[in-house]
C-alpha cells in the first residue's frame, strides 16, 4: 500500500480512495520556530494533541514517530535512537546467552544415521 500524504482538512479527503482517519492516533508536530497562535488554535479546535514525550531528565521532548522513524527536534530523534540502540544492544546480549540448539545433542531429537535410519 503506497503511504498517502495530504495537506487539508478531513473534508478534503476524497472519499473514493477509502481513508477514513484515526483521529485517537492523530499527532502534531511542528518546528518550534514556526509554531504560531494560529497553530496551537487550529490543533486545539481539532482536538489533536502535540507529540511530546519526557526525556530521561524530565524534559519535554517535541517529536512523533512515523512508521517506526522518529520525526521531531534534534533532541528528541537523538534520544530515541539512544534509546533504540540500548534497547536492541540489550537484546543481542539476552540472545546470546540463549544456547545454540544446534550444539546440544538432545537424546529426545530423532537423528538420521548415514544410512538414513533415524535413532
């Protein structure tokens, strides 16, 4: 499915291609240095909160993810990559700690035998 991207309303959306809004997903974000009265009154009026999110230092962090990719300030993709990598980091070192099933020889796993058989 191709990624369809707007710029409007939801009365814009023609209603012959099916898109139908989630509007409990819905996020905004914005530049700080284009943020405006009119942004934060139109957001307001469609009732559609800002991406924010804390920082590990309690900090609010601007920025939302889209399709797994974090889209916001400078501060907020570096700290969510941080927190990527530890997090996958963190994963390889439980996985490797999980034993390699082709190493242990279990007296219950069927084997074949040059001959074919299985003992």
């Amino acid at each position: 499915m191709d990624f369809i991207a707007f710029r409007g309303t939801p009365n814009d959306i023609d209603p012959s291609i099916g898109l139908k809004l989630n509007y409990s997903k819905m996020k905004c974000y914005i530049k700080e240095s284009k943020k405006s009265e009119i942004y934060h009154q139109l957001r307001e009026a469609a009732n559609i909160p800002e991406g924010v999110t804390e920082g590990e230092d309690g900090a609010t962090l601007f920025g939302l993810r889209a399709y797994g990719v974090p889209i916001g300030s400078e501060v907020f993709v570096t700290e969510w990559l941080n927190t990527k990598g530890e997090r996958i980091t963190s994963n390889m070192l439980e996985i490797e700690k999980v034993p390699n099933p082709t190493r242990i020889a279990n007296r219950h796993t069927p084997r074949a035998s040059a001959s074919g058989c299985l003992f």
